[in-house]
C-alpha cells in the first residue's frame, strides 16, 4: 500500500487504502467524484464510509448507494464494501480545490469538526455530517437523555452539557499501601571476580 498512514483503515486485519476504495467508486459509471473515511466500527474495528458526488443526469437513491457498495465489493473485495455512501453535492474542499480529509475522517469518526474556515462551502460539511450521523445510526439524543443535566449559557444559544457532581455521601476506595518485600541494597560490593 502507498501512502499516508492516516489513509490506511484496518478492517477485520486488512488493511484497506481509501485511495483504492476511492478509484473503485470513481470507476463506476454514475461517480463523478468520491472520498472515503474510516468509520468505528464494533464488529470489525473501522469501516468504510465513503462520500460520492455523481454525474450529471444520476439521482441519489437507496437502490444506486446499494449498487455502489456492491462494485466496490467486486472490483476489491467483499470485505472492502463501505458500510454507508453518502451522496453530496460536492466535497468539502479548501477555497483552491483540495479535499479536506481531515473534516470527512472527523465526520466518519462522530468526533466534532476542526477548523472550517479555508472551506470554499461550509454548508457542505454539515449537510454530510448529519446524513452520515443519520446513516450510521448516530442521532445524538438530548443532552438531558445521557444522565446529564444540561445547562445553558445566557449569552449563547448553544447547550452545554456536564457531568452531575460526585455524591459526598460515598468515599473513596483508598488504594492499600504497597511495601517493598526486600530492603534496598547496594550493589557495590555483591561483584566477586
């Protein structure tokens, strides 16, 4: 395999290239452009989640997202089939062209976003961010849902949330003390010639 680290998942043991999985899918007739990302995974450790805008006179569809991750089944592998495709009008890409891989590793992984703002569109990242959440069952429920009370801040519209306080009626479990079974001793002198 050639290329970055960052660009290799493990999936099941193989180890797939997202440069391979990405000339798979551009390969197919319907793809104009593709990207894929590493995805958590509990049954296999990562997958792949692959991002693909289409040619002109295709529609995004349940049955072509299905077709998709049977070509890249067949022209790879079985093991190489994306878990999700997400369609999109475009790429998240820097204001000269680059795909930004960090952002779709970051949407892939659940994890927020980092900095967007060499974006060239930053409504594309959120409408991928909430199809891949969507696509891989991860609705974040309320704050208040997660055990959580929420708090909100008064000059902002944003919800915070943080951990409820520890309970003072419950103490610690003190670690034991450890002691050394044999006392310190000095080497100089247990060397005989």
């Amino acid at each position: 395999l050639l290329g970055r680290i960052d660009d290799v998942m493990n999936v099941s043991g193989h180890r797939l290239s997202t440069i391979e999985i990405e000339s798979a899918l551009v390969a197919h007739e319907a793809v104009a452009e593709a990207a894929a990302a590493a995805a958590p995974d509990e049954l296999t450790g990562q997958t792949p989640l692959c991002f693909v805008v289409l040619r002109a006179g295709y529609e995004p569809s349940e049955d072509l997202a299905q077709e998709l991750r049977e070509w890249v089944g067949q022209q790879i592998g079985k093991i190489a089939r994306p878990k999700a495709v997400i369609f999109g009008a475009d790429l998240p890409k820097t204001r000269s062209g680059k795909i930004m891989r960090r952002l779709l590793k970051d949407i892939a992984e659940g994890n927020e976003l980092g900095d967007t703002t060499t974006l060239h569109d930053p409504e594309i990242v959120a409408t991928l961010k909430q199809e891949a959440a969507q696509s891989l069952g991860r609705a974040r429920p309320p704050a208040e849902s997660q055990g959580y009370p929420a708090r909100t801040d008064p000059h902002s519209t944003a919800v915070h949330t943080q951990k409820a306080p520890p309970n003072p009626n419950t103490a610690p479990n003190p670690q034991p003390q450890r002691r050394n079974p044999r006392p310190a001793s000095s080497c100089a002198g247990s060397f005989q010639r």
